[in-house]
C-alpha cells in the first residue's frame, strides 16, 4: 500500500524558521507584560492599601480601554495582513496609515470625554467609596488618562509589525516600555517616597516613550509596511469600514468579557475572604498558564490573515493544524511546569491552609483544562478573525459567556454549593460550548467566504 505522497511546501508563505521568528518574541512580550503588572503591584502596595485600592479601580478603566484599541489594532493587522496576501503592499501601508490615525483619533475624543467626565466616573462608577481611596483613584486618573492616545498609538502599532511577521520590534519596545515603568516606580516610591503619582508617572512617561518610537519605526520607508509621512490625513471610509468590521465585533467581545469578569467577581466576594484570595492568587497563577497560548494566538493572527489575503486555503488549514499543534505542547510543558512548583509558589503568599488548599485545586483543574480544551475555544477563534469571521466569532463567544460561565457560577458556585471552585467549574462549562460551536463553525466550511479585502 502507497503512503501519502508528499506535499511541496516550499513555496509557502511561512517557514519554520518565520514561524519561530515571530511567535518567540510574542511569548517573551507577553511574559514580560506579566511580570512587569506583578512588579507594579507589589510597589503599589507599599504605598499602602488605600493607594492599591484607588489605583486598582482605574485600571480597570484602563484595562476595557486597552483591550478595545487592541481590538481595533487587530481589524487593521487583518486588514493589512489580507492585502500582504494579495501582494498589494501599497494597499497594506494604506491600511496601517488609516488604523494609525483612526485609533489616535478615537483615543483623543476618549481621553478629553474622561477628562470631562471624571467626576461622574469617580463618584458614579466607582460608587460610595472611602475619601482616601477616592483621593489616590483622582490623582492616578488624571495623570495616567494622558496617556490614552500613547496606548492606542503602541497598540495599532505594535499590530502592524506583527503582521509583516516582526514582532521583535514590538517586544524590544515593550522591552524599554517595562523597564522605563519599573525603574521610575521603583525611584519614585522608593527613593523619593511619593505616593500614587510615583506610580502614575513612570506609567505615563514609559507607554509616551513606547509610542513615539513605535510610530517612528513605523515610518521608516524600507519596510514591507511603512506608515505615511505626512501630517494630511483623509480618511478612507472604505478601509476604515473594513478595519471596524474585525475591530467593533472584537472590542464587543473583550468589553463583554471584562464585564463577565466583573460579576463574577462580585459573586466571589460573597464566598468569605479565603475565597477572594484564593480566587486572586489563582487568577495571577493562571495569567502565566495560558500565557504560551495567548502570545501563539497573536501570531495566529498574522499567518492566516496573509494565507487568506492569498486566497489559499489549503495554506490556511495547514498552519492551523500546526500552530494549535505549538499550542497544545506549549501549553502541556507549561502547566506541567505550573503545577511542579505550586507548593513553592502557594508558600511565597503565605496562604492560610484552607486557602491555599482552595487554590490548589483551582490550579490544578485548570491547567488540566488549559492542555486539552483552552487551544479549542481560543486559537480556533483567532483563525476566523484572521479570515474575517468576526462577528460570528463575537456571538458564539458572548451568548457562551452569558449563559454558561455566569449563569453556571451561580448554579454550581452558590446554589449547589461548591463556592469559588463553582466558578472556575462554570468557566471550564464555557469553554467546552465555545470549543463546540467553534469546532461546528470549522466543519460548516462558511467562515471561507467572510474576507474583507
């Protein structure tokens, strides 16, 4: 019997050696993103529990706002990486040109709609909360809201690079970004004793600094995507409409998700105090479980909006299999290793023992989890916004949420009494219907027919 004949993949668009270039530097980015949040939360907390309590509130401000500019960075990196495909490397710096000042654009009209509202979002938003709290919610807002535009800037920029498969340069930016904002906490808090402005300063100074070089990058002509040098800008309402319609499902999905997050939170709350702690360590533990498949799943992006641009499908289904192949190992040795040291890292919190047995079994759950369902219901996604498939990748994501991981923590959390564990269970429930639908999605064959360029 005749084996499979083999297939000449020689002209495909990325080789292993592309492949490793970008997604390595997208681990070590994110990585980096993580422990840096880390490093500033211990800072934070030296300032006192007031301080870490008002800056918390703000960021999750500013969390929602990030997560909707890397929405819209997405829709242009999709954009850009369809007209890479088509060989229309005109069209592509067009469509970086238009993402980059759109999403300035939109980040000015937030920042100064802050600066308005920041009384109604301090007193409305935030609600009743203590005088002391409030003062340092104020004095971080109004210092870290300037640099709205700069995130959105590194953002849309950042994107682009990863779609002419360099994401080196924007790791070695968030490079200079991180140790700018560590070094200038550290000097601030520590060696000029200032409070929440030592932390808000560094915060603004470094992601000004990640922007500027960013763009200046961005516009070096020699590259296979450059943005414009020019100070005219019109907008192209057909590529911008094409930018929103990855951009606007996208940054509905992330903002419903925070949102889930949020009243699942207030659930927890409810569970005692061993519960809440319990749920923030495994929450931090858990941001370095998927972290393999978070930093795979930007890559995913650039690799299949380019085969899809090229109109190659058999390319797009190839690297795929083979980037969710990366996927499950990474995410195998990952949890391995997470769940090797847990005893070394649960002591390091000084947990109590109820506590740290709560969260024990929350990390080992999920990263069971993690290996066998998480690359189903997270990369399987990135491939259809890759394609052009958003809103229903929003839908499927959304309605999941909604009815399986917050109705589902309050069944099994509260009513069926398994408490914190109940939620991470629910969360799990949620991702076997996304994996599911996803899956049924793949087979139907319809996201082919959703490219945008």
């Amino acid at each position: 019997m005749r084996g499979k004949e083999k297939v000449d993949r020689s002209g495909y668009l990325f080789s292993n050696r592309d492949l490793t270039a970008l997604l390595i530097p997208l681990v070590i980015e994110q990585l980096l993103s993580v422990l840096v949040g880390m490093a500033d939360s211990i800072m934070v907390a030296s300032v006192g529990e007031a301080a870490v309590s008002g800056v918390s509130l703000v960021d999750n401000i500013m969390v929602l706002l990030i997560n909707v500019f890397a929405a819209l960075a997405t829709g242009g990196a999709v954009v850009a990486g369809q007209y890479l495909g088509q060989k229309q490397r005109k069209k592509a710096s067009q469509a970086a040109t238009q993402l980059i000042w759109f999403i300035t654009i939109c980040a000015v009209v937030i920042t100064i709609l802050i600066y308005l509202c920041k009384s109604w979002i301090l007193h409305g938003v935030f609600g009743k909360i203590e005088e002391d709290v409030m003062r340092h919610a104020d004095i971080y807002l109004m210092i870290v809201a300037a640099s709205i535009p700069f995130i959105a800037l590194y953002n849309g920029g950042a994107a682009i690079f990863r779609t002419m498969g360099n994401s080196e340069v924007s790791m070695r930016v968030s490079m200079i970004m991180n140790v700018i904002n560590v070094t200038g906490n550290a000097v601030l808090i520590y060696g000029f004793h200032r409070g929440t402005e030592g932390v808000a300063i560094p915060t603004l100074i470094s992601r000004m600094t990640a922007a500027i070089l960013i763009v200046m990058l961005l516009m070096r002509p020699d590259q296979v995507v450059s943005m414009e040098r020019s100070l005219s800008y019109r907008f192209d309402w057909k590529m911008i409409k094409s930018i929103l319609k990855i951009g606007i499902p996208n940054g509905l999905e992330n903002s419903m998700f925070q949102l889930g997050k949020i009243i699942v939170l207030s659930l927890v709350s409810t569970f005692g105090t061993f519960a809440i702690a319990a749920n923030a360590v495994s929450n931090t533990i858990a941001s370095f479980q998927v972290l393999p498949g978070m930093a795979i799943a930007l890559g995913v992006t650039t690799v299949i909006a380019r085969c899809v641009g090229a109109g190659d499908y058999e390319q797009v289904k190839y690297y795929t299999k083979k980037l969710m192949g990366i996927t499950y190992l990474s995410m195998l040795v990952t949890n391995g290793i997470v769940v090797l040291v847990l005893p070394w890292i649960l002591k390091a919190y000084h947990l109590s023992e109820v506590t740290a047995a709560t969260t024990t079994q929350i990390v080992t759950f999920y990263a069971v989890c993690s290996i066998l369902i998480w690359p189903l219901s997270f990369t399987t996604p990135a491939m259809f916004r890759a394609a052009g498939d958003a809103r229903m990748c929003m839908i499927i994501s959304v309605a999941s949420m909604w009815i399986f991981r917050i109705v589902f923590s309050y069944i099994l959390g509260r009513y069926m009494g398994m408490g914190v564990f109940g939620v991470w269970v629910a969360m799990i429930v949620d991702w076997i219907a996304r994996a599911v639908c996803f899956l049924l999605r793949l087979k139907s064959g319809k996201w082919k027919h959703q490219a945008i360029v």
